[in-house]
C-alpha cells in the first residue's frame, strides 16, 4: 500500500470513530440511557350550547407540537352525572394530563379533576370556576362591575328515560352569534347556532361538590369581549383560584375563533408545572 492510500485510511477511521463517539447515547450517573418525557395527554371538554368540535384547531395545533390529545363528549345532563362521565374518560388515559374546559365545561372538570394524581394542570376557557357548593346559578349572580346580560335562552321539554320530565335550553338561533360567537366567521357560527348542544335546565342550579383548583394548578384564558360570561366574573373567578391568566380580544367562542391562543396557554401549563 502506498503512502497516499496509508493516510486516506487513517483519515477515514478517524471520521468513523469521531461519528461514531456523536451517536453514542448519553448515560446518566447510574448508567442507565436518559429519555425525554412523554408529553403530557390534552383532554378537552367543551360547554354547553357547544360540541367537542370547537377544539379542533386548538387540537391540531398541539399534535403538531407532539402532544397527544383527546375530547371528552360532555353529556350535559347534570353536573354530579357529567363530572362522574369525564372522570371515567379521565381513568382511561395513561399518564400525566392537562385537563381542558370551556364555559360550563370548566364547572365540570373542576369537579371530575379532584383527587385525580394525573392531572397535573387545569386550563380554564373563558369557563365557570366553581368553589364547592356553588352552582353555575351562583356564580353568574356574582356581583361583578360590568355584569353579563341574560342569556336568551329557549326551553324545548323532554321525557326523560325513567318517565319524568326534563327541560332542555338553547340559545335562540336568531341570537347565538351576537353572544356566543361574535368573532367567528358568520357561516360557521350560523353552523354552531343551528348544532348547538342543549344544556339540561337542572344543571344550571347543581352545586359543585369538589374544587380540584385548590390542589392543581390552573391556568385561565379571558375572553374580554365575552357576552355569555362576563369577563369581569371571568377576572374574578379566575383571581380566586389563583389562575395564571392571559386576557385576549375574544368572543366566548375563543377556542373557535382563536384556536392558537387556546394551544400556547395549554403549553405554558405544561412548561409551568415541569
């Protein structure tokens, strides 16, 4: 072998080996190769008058950023019933999970969160924060400096499986969009309006039993142009819990209108309770 050809295969190995000490795992001080987390699974629970697919931007937004994420169908049937549903949706996820809720979706995750070790934050949506014994009913009679309207509300009554009657309530149609979803695109609101999902008239006034916001640490999303709640309660509510809060310009339909306001508080939970 010439001389020329003796340095090239110098040369070659020790790229090789150079490459080869780059790719080589990192070990802790146990020896043991290290590994990122998992990200913590999204679980998102929509409100009344609304569906899960008001989350889907917000959702594509976080599988994009590598976060696994899930919708739970909030039956909107009672609070005590909704709160047990999510919590058996909960139960079936493995893992750390940043629980979700926008409106009367944050009453319940405020109770189907409680005492469960794998929440590990709460992101509320322009959404109701109850403390134990308050009702949805309660909270709106808060005295705020700039209270919300009543909401105009039609009742449908319903037979329900046992016999008894129920009483469903929606938000008239001719209305929605002005105190729901103002800022959103007037086809798909006039699509939200006309696919609205009724609330039980009983929920409105069913205490929560837990507070799950005492123990987890929340994160809420004010809605400053909100004609549903009002952002002055949303503020005050979300002080009490003791919130991290960011305010933008947004109807109640902020997870529809602004989808990537609704991923980046998501993310800063995640970071702040890293």
């Amino acid at each position: 072998m010439t001389r020329p050809a003796i340095r090239r295969s110098a040369l070659v190995a020790a790229a090789l080996a150079a490459v080869a000490a780059v790719c080589v795992p990192t070990a802790d001080a146990a020896g043991k190769h290290s590994s990122p987390e998992p990200k913590p699974t999204v679980v998102f629970v929509h409100g009344a008058f609304a569906d899960s697919s008001g989350w889907y931007g917000a959702m594509d937004g976080l599988r994009k950023d590598g976060y696994p994420v899930r919708a739970a169908n909030n039956p909107l049937r009672g609070l005590p019933s909704d709160s047990a549903y999510v919590r058996d949706f909960l139960d079936s996820i493995k893992g750390p999970i940043i629980l979700v809720g926008h409106s009367y979706g944050g009453e319940v995750i405020t109770n189907a969160a409680a005492g469960d070790p794998n929440v590990k934050a709460l992101v509320y949506v322009a959404a109701s924060v109850p403390d134990v014994g308050e009702s949805l009913a309660d909270l709106t009679a808060h005295k705020v400096d700039h209270p919300a309207a009543a909401l105009p509300l039609q009742e449908v009554n319903f037979t329900k499986p046992d016999g008894t009657q129920g009483t469903d309530v929606y938000i008239d149609r001719a209305k929605f969009r002005q105190v729901f979803a103002a800022d959103v695109d007037p086809a798909e609101a006039t699509d939200m309006a006309d696919a609205q999902e009724p609330i039980d008239l009983a929920a409105l006034n069913q205490p929560a039993t837990a507070a799950a916001w005492r123990t987890i640490p929340s994160w809420y999303l004010v809605a400053k142009q909100d004609q549903a709640i009002s952002p002055d309660l949303e503020r005050w509510m979300a002080e009490r819990a003791g919130s991290h809060t960011v305010e933008i310009n947004s109807s109640h339909a902020v997870m529809v209108g602004h989808p990537t306001a609704v991923k980046n508080l998501v993310e800063q939970a995640d970071r702040g309770t890293n």
